[in-house]
C-alpha cells in the first residue's frame, strides 16, 4: 500500500481536488496522491474516537483511514463527485462501512489478552454499556440519513461531519453565498430531525 504524505504535493497545489481526480483517472500516480493527501487529514478527524479501543489490533484508525482511501481511490473510474464535498462525502460513507466492519469483525473474535483486572481502576474508553447505547444512536441516525435524498446527506455529512465551512459548500454547490449554504444545511437538519421523529 502507498503511504500517501499528510500535506499535498506541492507542485499540483493550484490544481481543484476534482481536475486532480481527472488526471488520476488518466493514470498519473502523482495526481491520485496529491488527492488522498488533501482529503486524509478530514477523514481523520472525521474517524478519530469511532473506533473502540477493543476493536483495534494492529491497525489503528489512522491506518484503517488510509486503506480505506486508498481502496476507493484505486477505483477512481466508478464514481464521478461533482466537487471535493461529494467526493469527501462518498470516502465518509466506506470509511463508516470499514470501521463497521472492524466493530463486527472484534466482537465476534475479542481479543485474549490475559491480563488480570484491578480492583478500582477505570478505562479512559466507555463501557461495553455506553459504547453500545452511542452505537445504537450512531446506527439510528446513519439509518434514517439513508432515507435522505443525496443533496441532504452531502449537506449534513459535510456541514456537521466533514466540518467543511459555509464558504467551502457555496464554493462547492456553486450557491450565491455561505448564507445560502446555510440554509441548505439548515433545511436538510430539519429532514433529518423529522425522518428520527426529533421533530414535527
């Protein structure tokens, strides 16, 4: 696997994540890692904390992060993003679909550690209890954004979990201004609120 650098290729600097994408599509392998260098620190603030320390061994999210980039963006032909939001948005979606897996994968193969427990001492990660009960809400909500149609899902995961700015989305979705954005965002929080019955 290659191991992509954190901060982009300076040379393509002044290249749009998506005109990247193209000419790695065209086969340049300098393109391809300038595009994963750009969207793995997002995606890694984006993963940090949603992998339970008892579902890691070897790999940590970072590396889970970085497979799973490098996965997609070996089929770079298979999905065309209008902008770098759509594209961030498609990455966010198998890296849910990988840290699941991964949840899955320990739970049903937990690791024998053979340690003793001490009497009093507490782990800085949530109980099985808590993890579970925020797995549930994690699960309900990525159910009901499912529901969503694609421009509200890209407005939700990019605004609230991507944190792009409301100058990058109007930039992105080509709307007059960040206030637009806004209230795109706005709108699709609104769905979602319904689609969970949060709100009528």
């Amino acid at each position: 696997m290659p191991a992509f650098p954190d901060a982009p290729i300076p040379n393509l600097d002044g290249e749009s994540t998506i005109a990247l994408l193209g000419r790695a599509r065209a086969g340049e392998a300098l393109a391809l890692e300038a595009v994963a260098a750009r969207l793995l620190p997002r995606l890694k603030r984006w993963a940090a904390g949603r992998l339970p320390a008892w579902a890691r061994d070897l790999a940590e999210t970072g590396d889970l992060v970085q497979e799973t980039v490098v996965n997609v963006l070996a089929r770079v032909g298979e999905f065309e993003p209008k902008h770098e939001a759509a594209l961030n948005v498609y990455l966010r979606e198998a890296l849910a679909n990988r840290i699941r897996n991964e949840i899955r994968r320990a739970s049903r193969h937990p690791a024998a550690d053979g340690l003793e427990l001490v009497e009093g001492a507490r782990s800085p990660e949530p109980s099985p209890l808590e993890y579970a009960v925020s797995r549930e809400a994690l699960d309900r909500y990525e159910a009901k954004l499912h529901t969503l149609s694609p421009e509200d899902r890209e407005a939700i995961v990019g605004r609230l979990e991507l944190q792009y700015s409301y100058q990058e989305l109007s930039e992105a979705w080509g709307v007059p201004s960040p206030d637009a954005a806004r209230k795109r965002v706005e709108r699709a929080v609104k769905r979602l609120a319904i689609a969970m019955g949060d709100v009528d």
